[in-house]
C-alpha cells in the first residue's frame, strides 16, 4: 500500500484532437527527498502515471518508474 503519495497535474482536463500528444515537463520544485530504493520491506518509488478518460470506451492507463538518484561530487583522485 503507498505510506504517502504526491501528485502533479501536468495539464488540465481537456480534449485531443491529435493521434500524438506531447507534454514536456520537468521534476522543478518537486519534494524528492529520498533516492529511490527497492528493498525487501520497503520501496521509495517515484512514477508519473498517464491516465486518459474517453467517452464510451475504458480509459487508457499507463504509468513509468522513474529513478531517482543524488551525486554528490567525485572523490579526489591521489595519483603518484
């Protein structure tokens, strides 16, 4: 079950006129506090989820992982 979940509407309710639809977006100003991480108990998962309502017919549903992982900077290299 999710522990806690947040969401984003990337666009308002509207209608499609087109067979492909394309919206860019960026994670700006969104709380990723955690890295992602898949364990045995527990996993911090970050997803954007698609869903399109159509009149008449069942909704088309579609959802991705996304990784999410903080680097920091590189270790100093000591070469002789």
């Amino acid at each position: 079950y999710d522990f806690i979940s947040l969401s984003k509407e990337l666009a308002p309710p509207g209608s499609l006129y087109q067979t492909e639809t394309m919206y860019t977006f960026h994670f700006k100003n969104m709380d990723k506090e955690f890295e992602s991480y898949r364990g045995r108990n527990v996993a911090v998962r970050y997803i954007v989820k698609v869903k399109v309502e159509r009149k008449f017919l069942p909704p088309l549903k579609q959802e991705q992982d996304v990784w999410v992982q903080f680097r920091g900077q590189e270790p100093i290299s000591h070469e002789s």
